[in-house]
C-alpha cells in the first residue's frame, strides 16, 4: 500500500476528482501480475466506452454527469496498461452471467463481445470464463483481484470493492484464500481458446 500512496501522487489520474480506485491504479502499474474474478459484469480491462457508461450508470443511478464522464474517460485511460511498454500478465476470469445481461442493449453488447474477443488475443492476457456448469464455487457473488509484484519486498494485495467500500487486504492467510480461489477458478473454467469460442457463440444473441 506504500507504493500505491507514492504512485497516487504522481500518476495521471490526479486530473480527476472522484475516481474512488486511486490507490488501486497505482498497484496496477507497479504488478507484475494481476488475476482477477469478476462474477456480475464485464472487466474493466475489456470495457467499451458505451458499456462502461452504462454498468457505471447502473451502478450509480444518481451519479452527477460530470463525475460519470470523468469515470468513463479514466477507466478507458487505465486499459493503456494491457500496452504499454512493460505490461503485466493479466488473468480474468469471468462468470457466464455477466455475457447473458443486455447492459446498454443489444447494440452495445454486440460491440462489447467483440473487443472481449479482440483484447484476450493480447499476448499478455488470458481470459476464462466460468460457466453456469461449474455450479457453486469459491468466486460466487464475490468480485476480487489479485495483484503481485516483481520486487521481493513488495508483498501481495488482494482488492475486493462492494458497495461498502473497497478493501485492500495484505495478510498472508488472507491472500493465501484468494489464491486458492482463483485456482480453483481456473481449473472449473472453460479453456483460453474455448472460451473465446464461447464469447463469439453467445454474440450471435445480440446481433440481427
């Protein structure tokens, strides 16, 4: 969390006023890794501008037009880490229900599952969904992300955001769960390739 309060000083998102992932951010540019699980919606990472709008809208209806745009012009802005000149290893894993819900209509989905496709053929990043078919699993109903770091001081942060507020957990024993979650994530997921298969399948709902 140190160098996410150093990095906050300094990096491109003190434009804004009402981010509320600052800290965040600065993590995400100093991982060398970042695994994730995302159990409602779309990941930041493979966000459309348009859907982005719209899963942040309904996140929060009363939300001023200002602090919306803003938002919507930081999180297209922090997807320049997936190329950047050093970038991370990203490993999403998604659950099925976040393709099944029209967010922003049939239009909007049809383009949000084609950069899904396009952004898991990135070198660095690796994309998993988990289908219906796994059943309960550790990942149900909970969102979190993992981030480690290169530099053996720096030890492992787990991020989980509700709307209570975000947490940043650093105890081993709590990092440990995560990671077993995720693991157990993995190996319940369809395949990279078949789940790009999967995301292309489920794209024909929302086109014609």
């Amino acid at each position: 969390m140190t160098v996410a309060r150093e990095s906050k000083q300094q990096g491109w998102w003190n434009k804004f006023d009402d981010l509320d992932i600052e800290s965040l951010i600065g993590l995400e540019i100093e991982a060398k890794r970042i695994s994730s699980h995302e159990s409602a919606n779309v990941p930041w990472a493979f966000q459309t501008e348009e859907y982005a709008r719209a899963i942040i809208r309904g996140i929060l209806p009363r939300i001023e037009d200002r602090i919306l745009n803003e938002r919507v012009t930081a999180r297209m802005t922090r997807q320049e880490l997936l190329r950047g000149p050093n970038p991370p290893q990203l490993w999403f894993l998604i659950d099925e229900s976040a393709f099944h819900r029209a967010i922003g209509g049939k239009r909007v989905m049809a383009e949000q599952l084609t950069k899904i496709v396009d952004v898991a053929a990135t070198p660095n990043v690796t994309m998993q969904i988990v289908p219906f078919e796994a059943g309960a699993h550790p990942g149900l109903n909970n969102t979190f992300t993992l981030l480690e770091f290169e530099r053996s001081v720096l030890t492992p942060v787990v991020f989980v955001e509700n709307l209570a507020g975000n947490l940043y957990l650093e105890r081993e024993a709590e990092i440990e769960r995560y990671r077993e979650a995720l693991e157990h994530l993995r190996a319940c997921a369809l395949s990279p390739a078949n789940s790009v298969r999967w995301v292309n399948e489920v794209k024909k709902e929302f086109v014609g």
